[in-house]
C-alpha cells in the first residue's frame, strides 16, 4: 500500500481522498486467531474531531476460530475500517458496524470476508444515521471460494438519513465458487419511523429526546450480539456519547 | 376540563372533522361512540397533537389553556394522556426503557423531581400486575410481539404510571376478550376520580357496561349529533347509528 488511491480503485469510490492522503501511507495490521480460540476487537475513530483515520487489518481465522469486531465510529472527519477476513474450517466472522455521520463526515467499512473452508459462518451488521452533508458507506465483498461448501454468510445494512443532503451507499457484493452455500444480504436506507416519533411525543418525550431514542435504538442492533454485557454497555454508551 | 367549540379539522385537505362541540368536566367519564370512518380516532389525534391533522377551525382548551397551542409532549405534561386504537411497536426501545423517559420527561416538564429507579419499578410492576400483563413483558421492545390483547394491556400499564388527568381512550375495548375487558376496565374505574377526566371512545356497548358513563354522545360525519345519559348507549345498540344521525 503505497501509491495513493484514486476514485477509479472501486473499493474507494466513495472515499475523502483529500482526508485519505493525510492519513498516508498505512501501517497495515495483521491478526491471527488460533484454532479453536477467540477473540475480539474495538475499533473507534478515536482521534481528534477532524482527524482522517484508516485502519486497513488482515485477519485469518484457523479452524474452528471466532473473531467478532465492533466499529464504532463518529468523531474523524475521514474515517475507514478495512477489514480482510479468511476464514477456515467452520470458523465464525462477527461484525457489528456503527457509523454515526454528520456534517461533512465521511465514514466507511470495507470488508472482504473469504469463505476458505468448508462450515465457515460470517455475519455482519452495519447500522448507520447520516446527516448533514455526510456520507456513510459499506463495501462488503464475501467470498466463498471451492471448498467452502455449507458457507453461511449474512450481511445486513441498514441507514437513516437524517437529512437531504445526507448519502448512505451499501454494496454488497458475492464471489462464490462452491454450490452448497447460504448468502444472505439486505440493504435499507429510511428515515425515522414518524409513528413512533409520534408514540413517544405523545408520553411526553420532547421531539429531540424521542428522535435520540430511536437512533439509539436503531444502531445498537449491530452491537446486540456482544454476548458480555459489560462490554456491550461499554459499547453503547460510546454510541450514546456519538448522538 | 376540557372545552371543545366547532372544531374543524382535515386530513390532505379533506375535512373530517367538522364543527365539533363538546364539554367536559372534571371526575367525568364521557364516551364517544360512532360509526367506523366517523372521526373518532381523527379527535383523538386532534387532541394529541399528531402532525398532518390540521385544525382549520374552533378551539380547544384544557384546564383553562389553549390546548392546540402546545406541542404533543407538552400536552402529555400538562396531563393528557392517548390510548391508542393500534398501539406502535417500537424495536430496540424496551418498555421500561420507554415509560421512565416518559415519565421523568413529564415530571422534569413540569419542574418536579424525577422517579428514582426503586420508584419507578414500584409503579411499573404494581401497574403490570394490576392489569395482568406478565412483568417480564414489560423489559421486551415496545408491543413487539405482543397480541393485541396485550398491546391493549400496555397501553393501560402506561396510563397507570403516568397518571394523566384527561385520558383518550380510542377503541381500548377492541380486540379484547372478555377477561381482559373486565381488567382493562377495571384499570380504566381506578383512575376515575375527581380531578381527571376520561374520553372512551368505542363503538360497543360491551365496553360501557363495565366503566358506565356520566354521558354519551354520538360521533357521526364529524361532529356529535345526539348527546344523553348512559341508556343512550343501549338505545344505540338496539336502534344502530342510522336511526339516530337520521
Ligand atoms: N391518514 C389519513 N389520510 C386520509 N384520510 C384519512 C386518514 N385517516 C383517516 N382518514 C379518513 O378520515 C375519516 C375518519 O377516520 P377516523 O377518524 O379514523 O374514523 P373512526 O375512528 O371514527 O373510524 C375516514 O373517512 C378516514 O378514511
Ligand atoms: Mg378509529
């Protein structure tokens, strides 16, 4: 990774690559999971507001190994968590995605995640509010090459533009070179359910309070599968601190 | 309590309500029945403050204020309280979660101290068991899932702990068995007292056998065209609408 990318490279069509070119070059990381073993990791755009971020870590699961990776993100004006996973004998792939984007923010996960062996799982979620002028994005390439047969693959991705200007752009995308495989994707881009705006209003939340419940609620669907509750309050109220 | 003068309203420039007049008084139970389409869930909304209902003409004061004025969780503050005909479910957002806010929001409007943790559960499981909806229900997401037997239950859960003084009831009674009426109506007796008031709106008889209203009135074509006691509901029952909008 060392000449910068350009917007005909298709995973950075949507990218600040003004932002993108402060943040090079990028250390690439790399992580590997044993077999049988697990792990999990944090990933938040910790840096000063204003700041350009790029993660860009290769994963490999061995046999029977589980990773889950939350991203929770709001605070750089460029913000990008690139993740490419290789999965092996049933391994499992979790991803839980929050990208709270406002102003000029311009946030995206880009992940690769390669079915390798057979009986992998993989399963991402991706929730994001966009307002302003921002753009939040979700490139997600699953892979499955020939023997990764019984694959079960899940992408779900999920926006609420909060106004005009706002831009959410999901693109799912499958590769699959075996037969017996499950690949599950779907993509929505709304508003704020005025119903139950409304509902709220009604008992007594003042609209702002009632539009910060249901935002709230609707990103933290992609942190529901941290099993440790500690940890999953940890990581809601770091998307609390977002709103 | 409440006055309503020849209130118009509409819905996409279509008029529904139109020239709407009613009165109540405080510890009153008054009950608007009416044939489907007659506007009845249209004041419950106007009442509320639901957007896209546009008042076009007369007035509406509560307790000595211009109701029409105040924004929807104002009007909550100030006590008004709408039980829903279709209660909404709301994902992610538990119940509990969801009748706190509620009902702190209310009190910090009205500069009073908020609930305590301790307290708020007291009101919320006394209120639960009171109307026979399983506690555990209640940490689930708002009415998901839940029949709409239940979803009445809650409705009337919310109303206990949030004590309003003017409670909308809008087809409560429908989609109710005959258990659940009784302790649904149960729940709607214990809150009548003098200071509140309550608007049922239903179009059975059923309903008001167990909560007997002070008064009755009959909602057709958008405003009340025949007001009485209690008895004009059976007269409705054996006579239908048409005989009396006639
Ligand atoms: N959202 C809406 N848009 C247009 N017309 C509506 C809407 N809601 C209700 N109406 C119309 O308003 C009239 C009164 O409806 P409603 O108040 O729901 O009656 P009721 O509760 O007495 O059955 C009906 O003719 C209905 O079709
Ligand atoms: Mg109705």
């Amino acid at each position: 990774m060392t000449a910068l990318p350009t917007r005909r490279d298709e995973a950075w069509r949507y990218a600040d690559l003004a932002a993108a070119a402060r943040a090079w070059p990028v250390t690439p990381e790399a992580i590997t999971v044993a077999a049988g073993t697990e792990q999990t990791l944090m990933l938040a755009d910790d840096a000063a507001p204003g700041s350009a971020g790029i993660r860009q870590i290769a994963v490999t699961l061995e046999a029977g190994a589980r990773f889950a990776c939350y991203v929770i993100a709001g605070r750089g004006a460029y913000g990008r968590f690139a993740l490419d996973v290789t999965l092996h004998a049933g391994a499992h792939f979790e991803l839980g995605g929050v990208l709270v984007a406002g102003g000029e923010q311009v946030l995206e996960i880009v992940t690769t995640v390669t079915h390798a062996g057979p009986g992998a799982t993989s399963r991402q979620t991706i929730r994001c509010v966009a307002g302003g002028t921002a753009t939040a994005t979700y490139l997600g390439k699953v892979a499955v090459t020939r023997d990764g047969q019984q694959t079960d693959a899940a992408q779900s991705f999920k926006a609420l533009l909060l106004d005009r200007g706002a831009t959410a752009n999901a693109k799912p995308e499958l590769e699959i070179f075996a037969d017996d495989v499950k690949c599950a994707h779907g993509a929505t881009v709304g508003e704020l359910d005025r119903t139950a705006l409304f509902y709220l209003e009604s008992r007594g939340l003042p609209p702002a309070a009632a539009r910060a419940l249901l935002t709230r609620a609707f990103l933290s669907d992609a942190l529901a599968s941290i099993a440790d509750d500690s940890a999953r309050e940890a990581a809601e109220a770091r998307l609390e601190a977002l709103l | 309590m409440l006055i309503i003068d020849n209130l118009h309203a509409e819905i996409d420039g279509k008029t529904i309500l139109n020239g709407l007049s009613l009165t109540v008084g405080a510890g009153e139970v008054h009950a608007i029945m009416g044939p489907n389409g007659a506007g009845k869930s249209t004041l419950s909304y106007v009442l509320a403050g639901r957007a896209g209902y546009e008042v076009t003409g007369g007035s509406v004061t509560f307790l000595g204020q211009d109701l029409l004025a105040m924004a929807p969780h104002e009007r909550a503050a100030a006590g008004v309280f709408l039980g829903l005909q279709y209660p909404v479910e709301i994902p992610g957002v538990s119940n509990l979660m969801f009748l706190r806010t509620a009902l702190n929001a209310q009190r910090t409007q009205r500069g009073e101290a908020e609930a305590s943790g301790a307290e708020f559960m007291k009101l919320a499981r006394a209120a639960a068991e009171d109307l026979g909806l399983p506690f555990d229900m209640l940490k689930r997401s708002v009415n998901q899932g839940f029949s709409g037997g239940e979803k009445k239950r809650n409705e009337m859960v919310q109303m206990a702990v949030l004590q309003p003084k003017l409670a909308v009831l809008d087809e409560t009674d429908s989609g109710l068995d005959i258990d659940a009426l009784r302790v649904v109506s149960e729940g709607i007796n214990r809150m009548r007292s003098p200071d509140r008031a309550t608007l049922l709106i239903t179009h059975y008889q059923r309903l008001l056998d167990y909560v007997v209203p002070d008064h009755v009135h009959v909602l057709v074509g958008g405003r009340i065209v025949r007001s009485g006691g209690a008895d004009l509901a059976q007269i409705l029952e054996r006579d239908g609408y048409v005989s009396i909008a006639a």
